[in-house]
C-alpha cells in the first residue's frame, strides 16, 4: 500500500465519522428552512455587509426567541456562500467553508464532539489541497476522531491547521464562511461555553485567512454569557443590532417581518389553489390578520399554514376561519403556544392528543407510530395512530409506517415540558411524559420478560467448578492467547486453556485438532511435548496422523556454519592465509586489524578477496572476526558507503542476523540504515526473519520502527504470517493501541484483519478487559447486594480468568462448539450448559420488539426525568420490577448491549431508590428462592 492509499483510507474513515446530518443541505433536515425570495432583505443584506468585511476575523451572533426564523436565515445564508467563489479564478472552491446544524433529536448532532471532524471534513472537500495534510494529522493523532478527545487538541488539527495551510493561497481573495445554528440544541452546556470560547480563541490566531463564524441560537443566558465574555466579545457582531442614529433595528422579530410573513403567507395561499382549484383566497385583511396572529414567529405562520393545508379530511377553508378566529391580543412569545392550543382543540380527544405529543417529544430515541402504541400498552397506547394523525401539523409522520415519527419543531418540545404552557381544559391534570414512559417501560418488561433466574444460575454452577482458582486476570490470558488464529469460541478456548496449564490428559488433546492447536504445534513449546513420550503416542492417533500427513513438506534446516562451500581456490587455502587467521585470532592481530593499516589491509583490492573465500569467511564467523566486525562497526567502517555495502554480499546478510550483526542494528548507525537502504533487507527473507528475533521486536518498538510500519513495506510485512504473528505477540497490542497503530486499523488491510479469528481473539480480550474496569468503578449499594442482579454481576467478576474470558464470550457473542468430542470434564459440561442457556437468551433478545428493547435501554433515564414525588402505584410497580424482574431485564440486557451498558442503566436505577423514591428496596417474593433473599431483619427502609 502507497503512502497516497494509506492516507486515502484515513480520508474514507473521516467521511464515516463526519456528522452528514449536521450539513445544512443534508437529506436528514428535508424540508429545508429556507427565506422565501423576497423576505428577510433588510437582514440578509445586513449579514452579508459582514461576511464580506476583509479586514478581521468575526463571530456573527444571530439570536432571538423559538420559532423567528434562525435556521431559515442560517440555511439561506449558507446557501448563498456555496454559490460564491472565494475568487474568479477557482473552478471548486467556494466561500463557504463548512456548516454544523445542531439538532437534540440526533445524538451525533447534540454534542460538540463531531464539530471539528464535520467542519474540517467539509472544508477538506472544498479545498482538495489540503486533503493530505488533514489525513496526515489524523495519522499522527488517531484520537481525533474520538469524540471525547479534548476540544482544543480537536480544533489545532482540525481547524487551525488546516486553515493555516490555505492562508498563503487566500491572500487578497473574498473571506471564509462558517454556519453554525441551534447552539441551544446542545446538551451540554458546560460543552457549549467550551466550544463558543474556542471558537473565539481560533478567530483571534494572526496567520488565517480572513474567516467569520455566523452562530444562531436562542437567547439563553448560558450562551448570553459566553458571548460577553471579555475574550470572545471583542469579536462579536451581535444581532439584534441598531443601525442608525434614527433608531433602525435589525433584528429576527423587527416591524419588517410583519411583511415577510405576508409575502410566505401569500406564496403559501397560491400553492394552496393550484391544488384546490375551488379554494377561495384569502383577502388583503385576512392576510393582514393572519401575519398579525403570527406575532412575527415565522414557526406560527409555518404551522398555521400546515394545520389549513396537510389535514385532506378537513376542509381547507373551515380551518383558515378558525386560524382568522384567534385572539389578536396576545403576550409577546406566547403566539406559538396559543397556537398549539388551537390546534389541539380540534381534536377528537385534547387530553389524549396533548398526552402523545408529549410523549413523542419525550422519547429519548424515536419510533415508529405502531412501537410507540405497543409500548404504552392497550390502554394508552391503543388510538396513538389515530391521535397523531390529527397532529401532523406539529407531527412528522413519514409515508412508511416503519420509520420513526418525530416533532417538527423544538418549540413544541417547550410547549409539552411544563403544562402551564397549555390552556386546554384538563391538561394540567395529565401526568408527565417521563413518568408515563417509565411506567410503560416498567410495565411492559415485566409483561414480556419472563421472571427467571437463569442468568445468576448458569454463572453459579460455573462458578461451583472451580473453588480453588483465583479471580480472572486478562492481561495473563492476552500472553497465554497471543498465539490463537481460530475465531474464539468458549469450549475451545476453555479446553485450550486447559491444556496450555499442564492439563494434558487424552480427552483434552482434543484441541489439538483444532486451528489453535495446530498453530501451538508449531511453537516451541509444541515442538518440545511432541519430543516427550506422550507427543510420540500422540502422533500414532488419528488426530496425530492426519497432522503428520499435513507435514509432508520437510522443515527447512538452518545452515551450519560449517556448510559453506569451496570458492575462490585461487586465493583459498593457501597456508600464509591459513596462518593470517590464525594470528588474527591473537590479541596483537586484534589490535592490529583496527588500526588504519589493518582496515586499509582487510580492503586493500588485492587482500579484499580473503574475506570472501573460506579461510576468510570463516575467521569473519569466529569470536574475533565477530569482535572485529562490531567494534569497526561501532566506530567507522559500516558507517562507509564500501562497508554498507559489504552489507548486501551473503556474508554481510549472514553477519546481520548474528549476535553483533542485530546488536548493530539497534545503534544509531544501524538504525538509520535501516530506513534507508535497509529497507530492502526489511523486504527479503533475511529482514523479515530478523523482525522476529528480540532486537527485531525491540526496534520495532522504536520511532523508526513504527515510523516503518506505516511504509510500503511495513504494510506489506504485516500481511505476512510473521506480520500477523507479530500483532498478536505482546507487543502488537501496545502498537495497535498507538496513534500508528490505530491509523492502520482504519485502512482496507487493517479492517481486514480486525475482522479476522486472530483479531477476534485480540478484540474479545481488550473488550474483556475494559469490561472487568467497568465493573470495578461500578459500586453496588451495599444493601442491593443481596438482589440477585447484583450477585449475577458478583459472580462473574470473581469467576477465574480461564472460564471469565469463555463465559463472557458465550454472552456476548452466539457460537458453535469448533471440538467435535470435547473433554468429558465437569468444568466443559458446565460450559456447555451455560451456552445452552446464553443462545436461548441471545435469541429471544433478538427477537425483542423495537417497543421492548426501547423499554430495557430507556427505562431508568426516564425514572431520572420523572418529577418529584411519584405516586404510591408507580412506587409499587417500580419495587416489583426492581425486586423480580430486574434480573430478568440483565440477562436480556446483557446478551444484547454487553454488561457495561447495563451497569449504566443500573447506575441510574441505584440512584433512584437511593433516593428515597421507594420506601422498600428488598421485597420478599414468591418466585425468587429463598437461597437468593436476604433474612426479614435485613430488610431495608428509604423514606
């Protein structure tokens, strides 16, 4: 692989990572908000006057209340940059230099930590020139595009760099434009001030190209502060902003929109008639009317609009005159919610339609109309259908019944999260979307998860066949494992364990008929025990004859040192040479062949021949040549173009893979051969041959050694069975793990080998190792130790290393035994009942509704959003759950998200009955054994 593909591969990585929702244009955002020609000039205009301003840096903040238009103006805004070119001469490169619309709706697009790799993506795209430069960074910091990597490692490499690279190109030329809207639609407000002062920081770099940041938000006060903070506001352009002595406002809400909202009502009443012929238009008055109503909130107009039109059971010209009916009197920033109310009014059931749309906003991910039904259950759930229809004005319901529903505005959110909000009758009585969610999670588990005890049995019985074993230790299996090239299946590894601690016994040679086995035949180790008697006895069986039979190649032999050949008779054995060895054996002839003289005899072009034949070659093979050789080495000789080249001859090959020959290797000089021309013997069998002794190991530990494995060649050794042998040796890991390392994960071959056996085997243990470190950060509540969910969580925690590792892989993964008779053991009995009950559980986790899987990973957020205090049923229902079912929902949970996103959830359930929402945390209960339920005075009280 070229250095041009390696780097090709970051880039398609990149493009995985970059957020293509956040894109201002993105499909994801469909309708687009956009300003309808003809509105919004005052303030387009106004906008533009300051992305055009050549002369400094800005950040151009545009805020205002929910529903004014912000994203319509950002959309629109970035449009118009995207059809500039930064000068008249460029065919691709446009003014616009990257947009991030964030949305709370989409996980990827309510956080800060994509902005950078979404932005530099996109400003990469619009100036290939620094393409290269943005996957080299990558390369050299794989972290970054990690989303929890700090924001201003991110913004240097991402941003600064990148921009710094274009600034002698865009001297002179037309001013960059960044879009960033919806800054309030991040949750994490500590994240935004973050990202808000960063920006600022970039903005105030000397060696960019002219650059502004247009940034739309609501006018919250966390990101009011962060503006007016004395580092960021010197660089502010806010708007609303006064424009002239005369007392001009340019604003989202000024006296001009009143007209805009005109002009959109107008377009939107002629696109109304073209599809109803019959439908009379509204006259000069209605549309003044309506404009008013709207109180300048382009979001009212929008969805007044939609509530006339999209209803094809209602008649058109009824709803315009329930729209005209609205008061006119009402309180600034409240017109969207009276809005909504009239809305809601024209359902069949208010209460009922407030309640699903609250809930809508409320899921924590959406779902489709018939998911949301089976979750709420036959009662709540049974008309949602029917009811969202009637709400597709503030509803998004897609054609295909399959895709998620979703609210079309944030401002609805506002409107459902406090019912004071809303003046429908009865709304007030209604309970909150939370509580209702984590009632209908709770209930609906408990109806489609059977109360079992299999999970904390299974591991109990695993547990029952080892008392005298230690707890588990990864790092030893990672050293005992490193050698595995079969996909990790629980039976084998186990028994390959076994075997690999001494338990040698005839049912568990078994395993050596396996891959895994085969390979351990060819180690040392493997080699030996086939020497001893019981490897001899082994070889006569059929598993040992097939492996025999496989062999029919004999070993390549080392060549001795005494194997060389006769050549070069003339200068050969004659007897002043013979003496010349000798006496170059002694401690004058020693010192000597160092002097100058000695290194200008060795070379001299009549002497040069002696250590090319025999007699000489073989004095360069003994303690003293040896000697010579590394101590001239040392000093000056295989620093010389003539002794590199000595190098290359067979002798200087043999001489590379001896003791003083790899002690070179590791010099300065030897390294830096290395990268130059000793790449080519890193090519050849010699090279390749050292990688894997000890000083190979060591050098390529090293900066030139990782440095090499990213060139051509190193690409190419690690395709080979040495270079796959190598990256699951102790040190392959480490590598794996560095930014090099990681970098080469991404590229074709190195997806290629993660999915692999042998990488399996490599990933399975570092996913082991970061669960057991999950484990010991979570701390179980001393009194919930008794419930058996945390006991399960005990159990494998304490379970020794040679059944955690096959255990957690028979959870996490569905297999089928690779050993066709494996061992008649108690301990492989006890593996295999636990694999029995772990596809049983696997299969029924996948055949779990979308309903229920919501249900098992939401409930315990939604009991964290639920207002204080629940009533007394909720309370029951929760300690039934909690008491029976808990353990249940952890074997389900387990098999389909793994142990660490349970301790997650169970996190946030401790925390709610710690709370004092529950007033008994341990219930005795029919279905549980008593084995598993602590004695009554150990119950235990919350208030």
């Amino acid at each position: 692989m070229s250095d041009d593909q390696f780097l090709e591969g970051i880039w398609k990585e990149l493009c995985q990572v970059a957020v293509k929702g956040a894109q201002y244009n993105s499909p994801e955002r469909l309708p687009h908000p956009k300003c309808l020609k003809g509105t919004r000039v005052d303030l387009l205009k106004y906008i533009h006057t300051l992305l055009d301003d050549p002369e400094k840096n800005q950040l151009i903040w545009l805020h205002g209340t929910a529903g004014v238009g912000k994203s319509a103006v950002a959309f629109t805004v970035a449009d118009t940059m995207r059809g500039l070119k930064v000068t008249e001469k460029t065919k691709v490169e446009k003014r616009l230099a990257g947009t991030f619309f964030f949305s709370r709706k989409h996980t990827k697009r309510c956080m800060v930590g994509y902005f950078f790799a979404t932005l530099v993506y996109q400003l990469a795209t619009n100036f290939p020139s620094i393409r290269k430069d943005v996957s080299r960074a990558i390369r050299n910091n794989h972290a970054l595009l990690d989303p929890n990597t700090p924001l201003c490692d991110q913004m240097e490499a991402l941003f600064l760099q990148p921009l710094r690279k274009l600034q002698p190109g865009l001297r002179g030329c037309q001013p960059l434009t960044f879009v960033v809207d919806a800054l309030d639609e991040c949750t994490s407000e500590p994240e935004l001030t973050d990202l808000i002062l960063s920006l600022a920081q970039a903005l105030r770099e000397p060696d960019l190209p002219v650059t502004h940041i247009l940034l739309t938000s609501r006018s919250e006060s966390h990101i009011s502060e962060a503006f007016q903070n004395e580092e960021v506001r010197p660089l502010v352009c806010e708007i609303p902003v006064r424009t002239s002595g005369e007392g001009g406002i340019i604003s989202l809400d000024g006296a001009d929109v009143d007209k805009d909202i005109s002009t959109f009502l107008q377009h939107s009443f002629r696109q109304l008639g073209s599809r109803y012929p019959n439908f009379p238009q509204p006259s000069t008055d209605d549309l003044a009317k309506l404009a008013s109503r709207a109180g300048r909130r382009f979001i009212v107009a929008s969805t007044m609009m939609k509530f006339i039109i999209d209803d094809e059971d209602k008649d058109p010209s009824d709803r315009l005159q329930l729209m005209l009916k609205l008061t006119s009197e009402l309180l600034p920033g409240t017109e969207v919610f009276k809005l909504y109310d009239c809305i809601l009014s024209t359902c069949a059931n208010p209460k009922r339609a407030y309640t699903h749309l609250s809930i809508v906003a409320a899921l924590a991910d959406p779902l489709p109309i018939s998911q949301i039904s089976l979750l709420l259950g036959s009662g709540l759930g049974r008309d949602v259908q029917k009811t969202l229809m009637q709400l597709r004005s503030v509803v998004d319901i897609p054609v295909n019944s399959i895709l998620p529903v979703n609210i079309h505005h944030s401002s609805i959110r506002d409107y459902v999260s406090d019912p004071s909000n809303c003046n429908v009758l009865q709304i007030h009585e209604i309970s909150s979307p939370h509580s209702l969610l984590a009632d209908s999670s709770l209930r609906f588990m408990m109806k489609e998860i059977p109360t079992s005890t299999a999970l904390l049995d299974a591991l109990s019985e695993l547990k029952m066949q080892t008392h005298a074993m230690s707890p588990g230790d990864p790092h030893r299996l990672k050293k005992e494992l490193a050698f595995f090239v079969g996909e990790p299946e629980p039976v084998s590894i186990l028994t390959g364990i076994l075997w690999l601690r001494g338990d040698r016994r005839s049912d568990v040679q078994v395993w050596l008929e396996t891959v895994d086995g085969d390979v351990w035949l060819d180690t040392p180790n493997g080699k030996s025990w086939l020497n001893t008697g019981e490897g001899q006895t082994w070889l006569q069986t059929e598993g040992g004859l097939a492996w025999i039979k496989e062999r029919q190649i004999p070993e390549l032999q080392p060549v001795s040192d005494s194997s060389d050949e006769s050549d070069s008779s003339e200068v050969g054995d004659r007897p002043q040479m013979k003496y010349m060895s000798e006496w170059l054996q002694t401690q004058e002839g020693k010192g000597w062949l160092l002097t100058q003289g000695g290194l200008a005899w060795v070379w001299d072009p009549d002497m040069k021949a002696w250590v090319q034949v025999q007699v000489g070659r073989s004095w360069l093979r003994t303690e003293g040549g040896q000697s010579w050789l590394w101590r001239v080495g040392e000093d000056s000789w295989l620093r010389t173009r003539r002794g590199q080249d000595r190098l290359w001859t067979r002798e200087g090959q043999r001489w590379l893979q001896t003791k003083g020959g790899e002690s070179w290797l590791q010099t300065e000089v030897g390294e830096s051969w290395l990268q130059t021309g000793g790449q080519l013997w890193l090519q050849n069998m010699g090279g390749q041959g050292w990688l894997w002794t000890e000083g190979g190991k060591s050098w390529l530990r090293t900066e030139g050694g990782s440095n090499w494995l990213q060139t051509q060649a190193g690409q190419n050794w690690l395709q080979t069975q040495a270079g796959q042998n190598w990256l699951k040796s102790p040190d392959g890991p480490d590598w794996l793990k560095s930014p090099n390392g990681q970098a080469w994960l991404q590229t074709s071959h190195g997806q290629t080998w993660k999915s692999t056996p042998a990488a399996s085997v490599w990933l399975a243990l570092d996913e082991l190792s970061n669960t057991l470190e999950a484990i010991s950060e979570f701390v179980i509540i001393p009194e919930f130790c008794p419930l058996p969910t945390f006991q399960s969580i005990q159990q494998f925690k304490t379970l020794p290393d040679l059944l955690m590792f096959p255990a957690f892989l028979a959870l996490n993964r569905q297999h089928h035994s690779t050993i066709n008779r494996p061992p008649n053991r108690k301990i492989i009995h006890a593996m295999n009942t636990f694999m029995t009950f772990t596809h049983k559980a696997q299969h029924n986790s996948r055949l779990s509704s979308d309903a229920l899987k919501y249900a098992c990973q939401n409930w315990a957020t939604h009991l964290s959003h639920a207002p204080d205090p629940l009533d007394d049923r909720f309370d029951h229902i929760f300690q039934t759950f909690w008491n029976r079912h808990l353990l249940s929902w952890l074997e389900r949970q387990w098999c389909l998200k793994g142990l660490r996103s349970c301790l997650v959830v169970l996190s946030e359930g401790q925390k709610y009955v710690k709370s004092g929402h529950c007033s008994r945390v341990i219930a005795l209960e029919p279905d549980i054994p008593a084995s598993y339920i602590p004695q009554k005075d150990s119950y235990t009280y919350l208030f």
